[in-house]
C-alpha cells in the first residue's frame, strides 16, 4: 500500500483515435506520479498485437478472428469518418504535421514510465490471442486483478 | 451508510459485447463484496428487454423505437466486426467452446447476486419503452439517484 | 481545496446520444452541487462549435475536418440506429413530445449552472479547431488539467 494516486483505464475499444486518448491519458498520469494500469479487453487487446505474424497453432474460428483484427496499434481503425481507412491516415498526417506522438510511440512511452499494461487472459482466450502474438513486457491478468487496483483508484476509465 | 466498496456502471450501449463487459465487471465486483449497481440509460436499455412480445399500448413513434431495438440481451449486435448479425454468432460460438456465460445467463447471474439493476425512467420515456416489457425485479430511478449512489462510489464506469 | 463534491466528464463522442447523457448527468451533478467539469476532446470539440461558419484561417486538411465535422451540437448523428440523419429526427421528435430539453439547450443550462466547459487544446490542433469556432465563455486546457480535477473526483466518467 503505498499513497500513490492511482488510475486505471479499461481499453475495450480497438480504435486509434480511442486507444490513443488512453495511452495519453495513461501518460499524462504517470508524469503526474500516479500508478497507472490499462487493462487491454476485447479490442482493446489489438493495441497489444506485435505488428509481424507469428507462428503459434489456432482452431478455424481464432485463426478467422486473428485475420480480421489489426495487427497492432498501428493498423487500428478511428472511432468516427474512418472513411475506410482514410481517416487514419489523415489523422497521421496531422499529428506528423504538429509533431504529436505517434500510437506505438505512445505505447512505447507508457512502457518505459512503467505504467502496468495488462492483457485480459479471458477475452484473449475467447479471440484466440496467445502470448506469443503480444508484445513483451506486459501482464495477464483477468477482473479480480482490475478490481483490486480500481478499488483504490482516483481515476477509473472505461475507454 | 455501510463500509462496503461500492461500483456503479451506467450502461448506455446496447452492443453485445460491451453489455457483457459490463455485467462481467459487475459480476465480479459483487463476488468481491462490492454493492453493485448498473444504471441503464438510452440503448442499454435494450439488456433489460424481455424477449417475448409484450401487449402495451404505444404512439407511433413509440412502436417503431420498439421494433427497430434489440428485444433482450441475446438479440444484440457487436460494437465492432457485427457483419450483419454474423459476428455475434462468432462470439457466442467461442463463448460456448471455451464455456463462457452467455450474456443472459451473466444478467440471471447479476440478479441472484443482489446486484442492482436499474432504467432510466427518462429514457424509457423517450424511447418509449413500458414497465411490462422489461425484466422483473428491477428497480426506476433518473440521475439524481444514479449520483446519489455514485459519488459515493469507488468504481464509476460509463459504458 | 473545497469540500464540494466533484464530478469531471471527458467527452469524446462526437454523437448526439451520448453528448446528450454527458450533459444530463452533469447537469444534474451541478444540481446536486457539485463542482463539474467536461473536457471536450476529439470529437467532443464538436458539441462547443458555434453553428454559425466563422472567418478563419486554415489549412487544406484543417478545412477538411472542418466540413467534415458536425457544426455544433444540434448537427450530430447517433451513436445506434442514425439511418442517415432519420434517427436525430426521431430521437428530437420523441424529446420534444415529451417536454425534454434538446442538446443546445442542455449545454446552456449547464453553462448557468456553471458546469466548467474545457476544450482540449492538443485535439483543437489535431483537428484545426480554432478559438474563434467555439462557444464563448469556455476554458482551454491539456490532459494536465483534466488530471488535476479527475484525481480529487468522485465521479469520474470517459464517455
């Protein structure tokens, strides 16, 4: 127990422009000296894929699901006018334009300012996800581990 | 006043999979001793549906609202990948195989652990939504008494 | 430091349903006297856009978003069931029949009320928003601020 403010941030959502505002968010948070945890569920997982294919053996239905999702945060779709896959690309341009970081970047920070990232083992069960397919580094866990932290939370998102 | 933890999630979607998300979420912090309540507004409304035909006398408007919307839990579309219906068949196929609680059995599951299930009395109005089409045992309240119990809360969610 | 009970929504939607139960429930949190802030960000930013056009100078791609983007809160669609602008209509029907305030209402009130109105200065660069476009009376800030408020909150919503 230590009295750190807390924040936790449930990612369900597979978008870029929603995945990002966690992750900005998320490391807003930790320069302002909080524990900060994302627990990556459903979609939200897809942030965590490593961009390359990876060989790990899957049933007809998780191999279907494999194919179908983005690869990494970098493949993801926007939440609104993603004008098949326009829209990102025009969000890219943008943040190139005003020097804002980009997903993986951000990602790429969080990491290194320690902020907990956590890959739901039941969502990744149900899509299919192995451990192989995620980047290194994170944690697995399921919703008794989310509700422990975000009981002592001062700021509990669902994104 | 009890010290008991408390949760509270607003449900507004009425998508399949973040509706489960969110009875998941409930569920678990009920298991852990939590007071629980999901407050359900707008399209989350559609979860407390019951799935037979209820003879109620509507307006016009009323009767499309009624038509157009999920009648229960397991009549509801994805957030994302919902591909014309076949999405939610995907997942409630993985759901089965890897033994997952189906959606309405997660809202049976809710009930029997005493977690609070509320309607928006507003937005039933607007959607015109009546009393004899939702579940039983179900509680009315508007965001007064949402936020009665949510500033009180350590876990508040908006889904 | 006030002993006041705080509530801080990050609105992120850009749809009319949504933006709608954000202002509601700080509407109702300002009611019960709490201090309340909403953080317009991405899409958010849309519901502080003056109806009007506004003379200002931009770029290719900030004028693309800029026709692109609905202008004020009145334009949005629907998160569910928009058919192309239909649902907006139905859903503003329905509220007028039964005494409900509208959207840009809703935001005035909440300006009375003094719910504290921020729009996010990154997501305005992002987006080619520029003061002169949005509401007046509205403060601007970053992710900083938001977390200086959220983490002295008692409720805390992403919507």
């Amino acid at each position: 127990m230590t009295d750190k403010k807390k924040t936790t941030i449930i990612l369900f959502s597979g978008d870029y422009d929603k995945t990002m505002a966690a992750y900005i968010i998320a490391n807003g948070a930790a320069a302002y000296d909080h524990e900060v945890t994302i627990f990556h569920t459903f979609w939200g997982l897809n942030a965590l894929r490593k961009d390359e294919k990876t060989q790990v053996k899957k049933g007809f239905m998780e191999k279907m699901f494999g194919k179908i999702m983005p690869r990494g945060a970098d493949k993801m779709g926007l939440s609104k006018m993603n004008f098949a896959g326009f829209g990102p690309k025009m969000i890219k341009d943008v943040m190139k334009k005003h020097n804002a970081m980009p997903l993986p970047q951000l990602i790429e920070m969080a990491q290194e300012q320690d902020v907990k990232l956590v890959a739901c083992t039941m969502t990744m069960d149900l899509l299919g996800l192995q451990k192989e397919e995620l980047l290194d580094n994170i944690e697995y866990a399921g919703v008794a581990a989310y509700l422990a932290d975000a009981q002592e939370g001062n700021v509990n998102l669902f994104i």
